[in-house]
C-alpha cells in the first residue's frame, strides 16, 4: 500500500472570502482508509514542508483537536479514521517508507542512483538467469569425468568461467561449517570439499545433514572413486 500513500503540504489561498490571506494545508491520502485536507496557519509551512509525514500528519491532528473550527461529520470521521490508522506502528511505518521513497524520487541525484541501482538489479537478475541456464546444460556424466554438453574434462571451461564458490563466506561462517556437497540433480553424488569446492550448482551440507557421514563419490572408474569418509578430515579427526 505504501506506493499510493500519499501526504502533500502546500501553501495558498483556499478562502474565497480572504483571497489575500494564505494557510497550509496538508492533504493526505491513504487507500482504504480516507482522504481528507487539514488546513493550517501559513507560518506552519516552513517547518511542515520538508518533516516526515507521520509527524506532519501528528501537528495538523493536535491543531484540529483544540475544537477551533466547525467541521462538517464526514470531514470528521476520515479525520478520525486517519488518526485511528496511525496508532499502529506498522502503519506509522509504511507510511515513513512511503514518505522516504517520495522524497528520493523528488531529489535529482537520489532520483538518478534510484534509477541505476534498478538497472543493475535487472542486470544481476538476467545474468543469474544465464548462469543457472549454462549450469543446466554443463553437468558431468555419471560414469566419466567429462562435460555432458561439450565433452570437455570436467569440470569444463563453461564451469569454470561461471566462478560461482560455494565456499564464499556467509553471515555466521556458514563456509566453515560445509563438509559435503550434494548434487539436486543425482542425489547419489555426494562430494567432500576436496572435490566439491567451488562447483556451481551444488547443495552444500553441514554435519547436521549427515548424522551418519557419507562417502565421496567422486571419481570414474568407479575402483577410483575417493570415498573418503566427508566427515573425516586428513588428520583422522571427526568434522
């Protein structure tokens, strides 16, 4: 809903009776729940031009609530609704976002990293896509050590150049923990990091996916497979 919520603070002549004589008046609009005009004393503006919009909106309700103006009961009741709204934090806060998202698109230079920072978005989105479609078709044969679309020994150069490692470091050390990788596409392949880091495509597993451990499969003929244990490391030591 925040795309469509919407606080506007101007000053003019609204009283037709005092052409001359100029207020604020703060228009806000919220889907669902009322659309409705608060007007205030011109020397407001200043300071209510350029505020968030929740606390733009908490100055025009405490100028209304001192009861000064003859207010017609719909004009009442959507004020009402609007204040009722703005209890709920969450609301307060989409309308904050709404507020932040309006005031980069108005800014020139917030405006223009706004529209490269999409650009690159939908570029990083297309070269996922090629990527996971390469890594679809480059996939090793079950009973040789050669690239099922080129023939290439594998893993072949279409793997390589893809440079996606599962070893990259996440938030908690996540790499550190890895002791396998799993291929979704034959579950019977499990690979120790030895043979298994810096595949793309792969499932990585933690101890905790394999309780009882696992033997690599890496390997053809399959007298040369590694099957060492994924669990164990070179020294002999439990992962």
């Amino acid at each position: 809903m925040s795309d469509s919520i919407s606080v506007r603070i101007t000053l003019d002549s609204y009283d037709l009776m005092h052409p001359r004589e100029k207020q604020t008046q703060v228009y806000v609009q919220i889907p669902e729940v009322a659309r409705v005009s608060y007007m205030l004393p011109a020397e407001r503006f200043q300071g209510l031009k350029d505020r968030a919009w929740p606390e733009v909106l908490d100055v025009a309700d405490e100028h209304y609530e001192r009861g000064w103006a003859v207010e017609d009961s719909t004009t009442v009741a959507a004020r009402a609704a609007v204040r009722a709204w703005l209890r709920d934090d969450a609301n307060r806060d989409e309308m904050q976002a709404a507020f932040e998202a309006d005031h980069a698109r108005r800014d020139p230079v917030a405006r223009k990293l706004l529209e490269e920072n999409e650009r690159l978005r939908a570029r990083v989105a297309e070269l996922e896509q090629l990527a996971v479609a390469a890594r679809a078709l480059h996939v090793q044969y079950p009973d040789s050590e050669h690239c099922q679309h080129d023939g290439e020994s594998w893993p072949c150069p279409t793997v390589e150049a893809l440079n996606a490692h599962n070893t990259a470091p996440g938030p908690d050390g996540e790499a550190d923990r890895i002791v396998a990788y799993r291929n979704s596409d034959r579950p019977g392949v499990l690979l120790c990091r030895e043979h298994g880091d810096g595949w793309v495509g792969l499932t990585p597993l933690t101890s905790e996916d394999l309780p009882d451990g696992g033997l690599c499969t890496w390997g053809w003929p399959k007298s040369e497979q590694c099957g060492r244990d994924v669990l164990i490391t070179e020294a002999g030591d439990p992962r």
